[in-house]
C-alpha cells in the first residue's frame, strides 16, 4: 500500500510540473516571447522597461566565485534541472547583509501608482498589499544561471518574457523559495514558460550555456529557514524567511538532494509578443541545526529522458541537514557569484 500511495504521489507531482512548465502565459502568447526566445541578463544589467531604479546592495555583491566550477553541458538542450524552492545551497548570501534594499523597493512604488497597479496585478495581489508582500519576501543571491519568466513595465501595463538571469543576481524570493522581484530593475518575476529550442538575445556572459540553467519549482511547504552559502566567506549559513536577515551559521549539507529534470517542450507557435526584449541587452523545508563550514562538491549527473514529456524522480522531499547543495552547471564568471548555476532547506 506505502508503494502504491508513493506512485500516486509521483504521477500527481509530473502532472503539475507538466502543467507549470507548459502553461500559456496570461497574456496568451506563452509567457510573452516570440519565437522561444530567451532574454540574457547579466547580474548588474537593468534590462529593458524597468519597473525601477535598482534596489540591489552593492555590499553583499560576491568579491570571489562562491561555487565550484563543474563541466558545462554543451549543444541545445532537450531538459533542464529543476529544484525545489527550499534545496540547500541553491541560494547565497552575505551573513545579516540584505541583497535588496526592500524599503527602498517599496518607496519607488508608491510614488507611481500606475507602476504600483501594474507590480500587483504581474504577482497576482491587490495593490494595496504590494508593501506587505514585498516584506514578506526573503533577500538573496542566485548560485545558479536561472530561467525564470520576467516582467517589464511598458504604455502603462506589465509585459513579460523569458529570461535567463545570471548567477549572482540579487532576487526576493517568496516562501516557496521561488524567485518574485529581480532587485536590479524591481521587475516582477514569475515561474518560467520553457522552450524547446530557446534563443538567446542578448550577450552571453563567460561560460553561460542554456543548458546550464536551472528551473526553481515551489517547495512543497513553506520554508522555515533558507540554508544558504556565504557568497564572501563560502560558510553556510541559516536565514529565516523575511526582508531582514537574521542569520547564524549552520552546518553543509552532508548528501546531495536529486533534482528534477524537466524536459522542454516543443517551441509554440505563438501571436507576435507584445513584450520589449533587448535587441543586443549587455545582456522541503525543515529548520537546520548550526554546525561547521566546509563541503565537497556535489554530484552533477543528470539523465535526460528520451521524450518530451516532463519525468521526475521520486520526490526528494524537504532538506535536512544532511543534504547537500546541488553543483553548479557552468564555471562561474569573474568578479559575479559565478555564471555557473551555483546548488529543499
């Protein structure tokens, strides 16, 4: 009976990746790209039709890599890895340094309705709520090249398109751990719509590859405290969900958590996307207990299925402390968190 209710649970999991990973976007044309293609946007980088001035603290950027680098994964890629909100290690950070000045978020936005209204209706919230909501938001930094589904601000509206966002980027993320505000623009994001065949607009950064890129699904419960590396010191460290960090140090993750890999569907023949994409842009969840520092590189093998039709493993279920980060896919840029995709909490 456990084998039966556990296969269930398996078929009920591919069934929602399924639907996230395919879903239309909202405005009807797949998540608002022509074509399958895919905007680059390197950490510091506004992109186009910013919602605001950056809110990213130049004091918690990284001064070194903070991920080992591992082999990139070349040609076009038919799947990519998908890992809960709340794995281990998939996030960096500064110890108690918030990588987004949420308060200064919150001020640019309530001094333009119009951009406010547009802010809440991308996320799915009343305007009224978007101060609220952005300090539920917890402050940290991408360790992994990560294709999320971005919004602009354009004649008064949101517009969205895909995008791969650099490791290093500053983000809040929500108490799933998916990415909702990039912090150098304070653009909305969402859960990306996949392509089977994306193409990259804008300049790549050292070692990208698409096939790199990783796909952050919601943790199955809401987080109680993000386990995140240090993107100076390489320590590990506790965070509890919020806009100010309160952090203490925290053991390594001892095993490596297996992602999902999500194979990528067919490109959809789409209406012409209404959103503004640059032509050439420079470009689940238990509490862990505080231990020491150090950890070797994880495994970074990942088996593609042979179809298009999104497989998954027998969920990892919630981090412990005794899992470990996923490795990232790409070497990391200089003077980033890394270009590579750095690693449930």
């Amino acid at each position: 009976m456990p084998k039966v209710a556990a296969a269930v649970a398996a078929l009920v999991v591919a069934v929602v990746l399924v639907v996230v990973l395919t879903r239309p976007g909202g405005d009807g044309d797949g998540g608002g790209t022509a074509g399958g293609e895919l905007s680059l946007l390197p950490v510091s980088a506004t992109g186009p039709d910013p919602f605001t001035p950056s809110t990213a603290r130049d004091e918690d950027e990284p001064r070194a890599p903070a991920t080992d680098a591992s082999p990139t994964r070349q040609g076009t890629p038919t799947a990519l890895r998908q890992f809960r909100g709340s794995t281990a290690g998939l996030y960096g950070g500064t110890k108690n340094v918030a990588s987004c000045d949420v308060p200064r978020q919150i001020d640019y936005l309530a001094g333009d309705p119009a951009k406010n209204r547009a802010f809440a209706s991308a996320l799915g919230i009343e305007p009224s709520a978007v101060p609220d909501h952005l300090r539920s938001l917890t402050p940290v930094r991408l360790r992994y090249d990560t294709w999320v589904t971005n919004h602009g601000y354009r004649d008064g509206a949101a517009t969205r398109y895909q995008a791969v966002l650099q490791a290093g980027t500053a983000v809040l993320v929500d108490r799933q751990g998916v990415p909702r505000v990039r912090c150098a623009c304070g653009n909305p994001l969402d859960e990306p719509v996949l392509h089977k065949k994306p193409r990259p607009v804008g300049k790549p950064w050292p070692g990208y590859r698409t096939a790199n890129a990783v796909v952050v699904a919601p943790a199955e419960r809401d987080v109680d405290t993000f386990v995140l590396r240090d993107v100076r010191t390489g320590d590990w460290i506790a965070r509890k969900p919020g806009g100010k960090p309160r952090d203490t140090e925290t053991a390594p993750p001892d095993a490596s958590p297996s992602p999902t890999v999500s194979t990528l569907p067919p490109t959809p023949t789409a209406p012409p996307s209404t959103s503004h994409l640059p032509p050439s842009a420079p470009p689940d969840d238990t509490t862990t207990t505080p231990a020491d520092e150090t950890t070797a590189p994880p495994d970074d093998t990942t088996t593609t299925p042979p179809d298009d039709t999104t497989t998954t493993e027998e969920p990892a279920g919630e981090t412990t402390p005794e899992e470990q980060p996923p490795a990232p896919g790409s070497p990391p840029a200089p003077d980033t968190e890394g270009s590579a995709p750095p690693p449930e909490s």
